[in-house]
C-alpha cells in the first residue's frame, strides 16, 4: 500500500466488530478511518465551541456591573 505525499502511514489497534462492520460498509478501510476521523475532529472542535460559549455565559451571567455584553 502506497501512501501519497500528504499521507502519513501508521499503525492502529482497532476493535475487530468494529472493524467487521467496516467491512460490511466499505472496502476501503484507510478511506472509512480517514472520514471516522474528520468526524471525530469536527465533533471536538464542535464540543470546544459550545465549552467556550458556555463559560461566556457563565462570565456574563456573574457580572456584576452590566459591562459585559
């Protein structure tokens, strides 16, 4: 298996039902790991946002003065 230059290969441990269900949707594993991935980076960044506008809240909702908006 040949990588392209923007690819880096690696090894992974991996469930082996999970990885059966893979294979029931796909043949193409590195592409199936590659989405599961951007997915995965997608639902933190998503997570680190709503983290961030909660404390903004907090920050607001404890302010005294009315200066923050």
């Amino acid at each position: 298996m040949s990588t392209s230059p923007n690819q880096q290969q690696i090894n992974v441990s991996i469930d082996t039902e999970l990885l059966e269900q893979v294979d029931q949707w796909t043949s193409d594993r590195t592409e199936a790991i590659a989405e599961g991935l951007r997915l995965w980076c997608n639902l933190q960044a998503e997570k680190e946002l709503q983290k961030s506008a909660q404390a903004r809240k907090q920050r607001h909702d404890r302010d005294e003065t009315g200066w923050l908006v």
